[in-house]
C-alpha cells in the first residue's frame, strides 16, 4: 500500500492491520534530478498552487551534515530506568551525563560515527540527545541488552503505524533509550540516543539532534522523558540563564555557545559550522526530503518489470525482442501475508532461460507503479499506430510537448512531479527534445455541496440526471461554470441555478423577438463590443464565471426596458455562449438562418474604439473653486475619485490633510472641503 492507503494503522479499503517491512525493491533515481526539478518550477507556466505543492514535496533545506561519535554501551540502567513509555528515562534529566565516563560504567563501543542533518548547526550546544527513527539501520547495533526488549517491543509498534499520523505535530511523543550514548562534537559531553517514532527516515539521515529549548517536538519529547533542557539562542529580554518554558524557535543571538556567545544566530550557524569542519565533524550540505521512486509492487495487476535473475548470470534484462512482458492467467491472483507477488505462484512463468547462459533463471515478479505507465503516457497518444515502438520521433516533435493540461492538485505530487522527471530523463537520453511535458497547467477546483466534499459516506454527492430534467443540460452546465473562480471550485447550492436559467430563457426571447429594421443602438453596440472583449480574454484564461457575468451583464443593457433588440445585437452574443450553453446557441443560431452550425463561424472581433469604455470629464473643486478637470470612467466610485483628485498636482496643492468632507455628483462634480 501507498501511505496514503493507510488510515491510522489500517487498510482504508477492508479496515485490516498493516505493517512495514523492509522489502528488496526498485527504484528510479528521481533524487538526481531534484535540484532540476525545483529549479524548473521558477519558470513554467504551472497553477501557483501545484507549484507550491512540489516545491514543499522536494522540501529544499540548506545545513550541515555533523558526526557523532558513538561513545559508549552504557551497563545495566545507570543513565534511565531501562523500560518503555512514558517515564522511561527519568532519571536523565537529574543525572550528570559525566558519569557515563567512569571506566567501569560503561563496556568499549567501536560503531561507525552517526551522521545527523540539520537546519539549525547555530544550536549545536543545547543538543542534549540524539533520537534515531526506530527504522534506522544502527538501531540494532546501537541497543545494549539491558534495552533489547524494550526497543524490540516499541519498533514492533511503530511498524503498524502509518507515516501519515506519525508526522501529526501535536500527537503524545513516545520513545525508548538504546541504552547508548554519543559524543555532542561541540561540547564533548556524552548524550543518551533515543529512538521515537516522530523521527522518520525519509528525512535527512533519519537521526535528529534533539535540541529542546529550540524544537517544540523535542521540546514535549524532554518534558515527557526528564530529559535536560538547555538554552542557546536568547530572544529579546532573555539572558543565557533565563528558564525554558517553552521552546523558543524564534531569532536571537547565542547563548551557552562558548567561543560563540554573543553572535546572532544566523552569523553563528555559519561560524560554527564552519568551526566544525575545521574539526572534520561536518560538512555543509544541501538536503532535500524528496526519495527515491519506489516503483516495485506485490501484485498481480501491472506490468511486470523486466528483469530476470540468473544464479550464474545474476541480474539480465529482458532482451527488447521479448518485451513487453505479458502477465499470464492466474487463477488466484490475490495476494498472501507473504509479501511475495502472486506471480511467483505461476512456475510456467516464473522460470524462464536465463537470455546471457541459458539455463533456468526467474523472472522479477514484482509489477509496476501505475504511475510509471501514466508518467510517459501523453507521450504515446500521438503514436498510437505504431507498434514497434513507444512514441515517433517525428510526430513527438511535431504534436509535443503538451500545449495545455488541465487536472486535479490530488495529483500535485504524484503523477505530476513523476511525468517531470521521466520527461527530463528522456531529454537527457536524447528521445525527446523538451525536458518540460506540459507548456502550461492549471489545477481545477473542485465542487462541493453546503461547504463540503461531496461524499457518499456523508449522502451529498449530486446527480446531474435530475438538475437536467429539471432545467436543463445547458442551465446546469453553464451553472457549474459560473460558480466560482475555475482554479478554487464553488458551492453547489439548489437555489443558484435559477439565475442561469432566467439568463438562458431571456436569451432565447431575446434571439426570438429580435428585429432585422432600423439601426442598432450605438450604446448597446458599445457595450456588446466591450462584451466581446471580455469574454475573449477571460474564456481561454479559465475565467468562466466572470465571462458568463459579463454575458449576464449585457443582457441587462439589452433588454433595458424591455425594449426590442436588433438581430446585430443579439448575433454575436450567441456565439459567445455556444462554449458555455452550446444546445440552445446551436438551435437560435440555425433559427436565425445559419446552415452550418454555430462552431463552424469564426469567434467575433471586437471595434477598439467601441470596446474602450466612454470616459467623462469630472470637475474637480476645492472649497467651491475649480482647481482641475479628470478624464474618468462615467461609473467611478466616490473613493476612486477622491483618490485620482489628490493625486493630481493642480488640486493636491490646495488640499492639505484629509478633506473635511467630499460633495460627489457622480459623472459631474467632486467638491472637497478643507
């Protein structure tokens, strides 16, 4: 399963206990193209929000990489009290870690050194512990006997939870001690390492240095267990002795530093790092929390990858002449608590000639991610009639990349970050010549019922069927459109579709009774030309709801006291709702003569000199006296005059301060009293 199939612990499909292991996979190495990735994020023409959403995934942090020296096994429960839970440990915070380095307290050690990634190498001096995730590869190493058991029992734990509701922030921290203790490289002191499920491995090394004066999590984690507590960095009214009662995350400069004392923070994370070097302790690194792809799943349903394992040979492609790998008929394809694929089940498969020496080898039974196939699959449909390969290098380059992709944010950072990277790989390998798949993206919202997701737990989710009976394909659809910005989605409420569908039934009166004689009105065209404009610039930018209210707004001038509109009125406006109510636009357009249908006519041009707006002169007086003339809009609010006046040499000399009051004839006269 996904992590986010796991909901707190358990199958979201059938309710059933999970669990991590650790499995022989196969990964796709997207960490080498995440400094690309990001980088490419500045300049695509991508929704703010996806944009946002891959930038946190990537998760960039620049710090620095320091090395703990493991230091000792500490014997029997001479630094805590040996068990698990809450309590465990205790007598940590009272104890003076210096008496781990009694000869006789503790048993020689010799484990490699621990790497710890951090943000924050400026509060080196307050780590009073490390905390591993209990995943973490020395863990095993690191326990003593005395706390086998306990870090046994407390991994067993976290295996059955799900990464998701570990990363909750609030959640009661919970941890067991090794039993063993690290050399902080800043102080020489020995510090006790932890392990706790809120340290996770996908982040950094998957070792943390707990500084709790300057980290909430580890802050609650210390108050938990006893642990000490010591401050580094002190805010404004604070001294190196002032007492910890909550963790300070804020700036400041360093405290209980040594040599350091003094310097701002940021100026000391630098100079220690730099400090730390020196000492061969650190190294500056640039981390980022995106891993590797795991594209490896233990199903039946997929495509197999193509590998086959040779005890002789060991690991051989499938030979290109043999692909694609064909899934067989299997009758049973569900899977055990094996965690082996059920295509290992199906020996006439499964074995197979090794293609390097011939003798009996296995396939890979492993299939597949899905979003292996759709991260590369616009890259095939314009190549579909042909078999032999996966995409034509010509029609790619004509048809590719992507002019334009609309979709869903749930997918942010899944198929839309996994198609980027297949992308610049292909690029980089010479098969394509964009590294970028899509010119330009933008995420759609989405509809919800009374301000929630539409859910068939909750009993809102909406059938279309019945709003069509009831107004009308057209109404309904245009209604969708006019809800709300298309990016954010709206509120689907039973009382907004009436407003559509007056809109729809004046229109067709409108085209209905439209007169061919006389002239069209020049006020109306005005504003049919600004129409024009409006809906041309917003429909191709996704702004629905504002062209259909300019639509809207238009047939209020159209049929302003109920007077009778001209068929050059009424003609284009038709055209311009054929995206949005094609039904009823197809139907007065082929009513007003037309034989071919309303999609077949070019989109209308708009008059320049009718679509800008017609502009009055506004006297403008201080105190009864003229001091300018201003060229404005005839709807010009009070505000907006008032500001463009002050803003205007002749009048600003005469007005100092705020005006007393403001005399406002709208499309006349503005008068300010000072």
């Amino acid at each position: 399963l996904a992590n986010e199939q796991v909901i707190n612990g358990e199958c979201e499909r059938c309710g059933t206990q999970v669990e991590q292991r650790s499995l022989e996979q196969w990964f796709f190495r997207i960490t080498d193209y995440a400094g690309r990735l990001l980088e490419n994020l500045e300049w695509i023409d991508w929704s703010e929000s996806t944009r946002t959403a891959q930038r946190n995934w990537i998760g960039k942090s620049e710090g620095a990489e320091i090395v703990f020296e493991i230091r000792d096994a500490v014997l029997g429960k001479s630094l805590g009290s040996g068990g698990s839970g809450v309590g465990s440990g205790e007598q940590l915070g009272d104890k003076d870690l210096g008496a781990a380095r009694d000869p006789e307290s503790v048993l020689p050690n010799p484990h490699p050194p621990l790497p710890v990634f951090t943000t924050r190498p400026d509060t080196i001096f307050g780590a009073t512990y490390l905390v591993l995730a209990p995943e973490h590869p020395m863990v095993e190493r690191l326990t003593t006997t005395d706390q086998r058991a306990a870090v046994d029992a407390y991994r067993e734990r976290t295996a059955k939870q799900d990464l998701v509701s570990r990363k909750v922030a609030d959640k009661s921290k919970t941890g067991v001690f090794t039993g063993t203790n690290a050399t902080n490289p800043a102080t020489s002191l020995p510090i006790p390492v932890w392990i706790a499920d809120y340290v996770l491995m996908e982040y950094g090394t998957g070792a943390i240095m707990a500084v709790p004066a300057h980290d909430e999590r580890d802050f609650a984690f210390a108050m938990s267990y006893g642990l000490p507590i010591k401050r580094v960095v002190a805010g404004d009214g604070e001294g190196f002795d002032t007492s910890v009662e909550s963790a300070y995350s804020g700036d400041g400069r360093l405290v209980n530093s040594g040599t350091f004392d003094g310097l701002p923070a940021e100026e000391g994370a630098r100079a220690i790092t730099a400090w730390l070097i020196s000492q061969n302790s650190a190294k500056s690194v640039v981390n980022y929390r995106l891993h590797d792809w795991c594209i490896s799943r233990q199903r039946y349903w997929g495509p197999p990858i193509p590998i086959i394992y040779c005890d002789s040979c060991g690991l051989q492609a499938v030979p290109v002449k043999d692909l694609p790998v064909l899934l067989p008929h299997v009758e049973d394809f569900r899977p055990d608590d094996s965690g082996v694929s059920p295509l290992a089940r199906h020996k006439e498969w499964y074995l197979v000639p090794c293609p390097e020496c011939g003798k009996t080898a296995r396939r890979e039974t492993d299939v597949s991610d899905t979003f292996l196939d759709s991260a590369w699959y616009f890259l095939r449909y314009t190549s579909t009639g042909r078999d032999d390969v996966p995409f034509d290098s010509e029609l790619t380059r004509r048809w590719l990349p992507v002019d334009f992709y609309i979709g869903g944010n749930e997918h942010a950072v899944l198929h839309l970050l996994y198609t980027r990277f297949i992308t610049m790989v292909l690029h980089d390998m010479g098969h394509v010549g964009f590294e970028e798949p899509f010119k330009r993206f933008r995420a759609h919202g989405h509809i919800v019922r009374d301000g929630a997701k539409m859910s068939k737990n909750k009993g809102n989710v909406v059938n279309p069927d019945a709003y069509i009976e009831q107004w009308g394909a057209d109404a309904f659809r245009m209604y969708l459109m006019f809800l709300g910005p298309f990016e954010e989605g709206g509120d689907l409420r039973e009382g907004g579709i009436s407003g559509v569908k007056r809109f729809l039934d004046r229109l067709w009166k409108t085209a209905s009774e439209a007169e061919s004689t006389g002239e069209p009105d020049r006020d109306v065209m005005r504003k049919l030309h600004q129409t024009i404009r409006k809906v041309g610039e917003d429909t191709p930018a996704l702004g629905y709801n504002t062209a259909i209210a300019a639509m809207m707004e238009y047939m209020n001038v159209l049929r302003a006291g109920e007077r009778a509109s001209h068929r050059a009125e009424v003609e284009p406006l038709l055209i311009l709702v054929a995206p949005y109510a094609p039904h009823i636009a197809e139907e007065l357009w082929e009513r007003f003569g037309h034989s071919e249908s309303v999609f077949e006519t070019r989109w209308p041009e708009y008059d320049q000199t009718l679509a800008v707006e017609q502009m009055v002169e506004l006297v403008v007086q201080v105190n009864g006296k003229v001091r300018g003339r201003l060229i404005v809009s005839p709807g010009i609010s009070q505000e907006e005059a008032v500001r463009l006046a002050r803003s205007d040499p002749g009048v600003a000399k005469f007005v100092i301060g705020e005006p007393r009051k403001a005399v406002f004839v709208p499309g006349r006269l503005l008068n300010l009293v000072v």
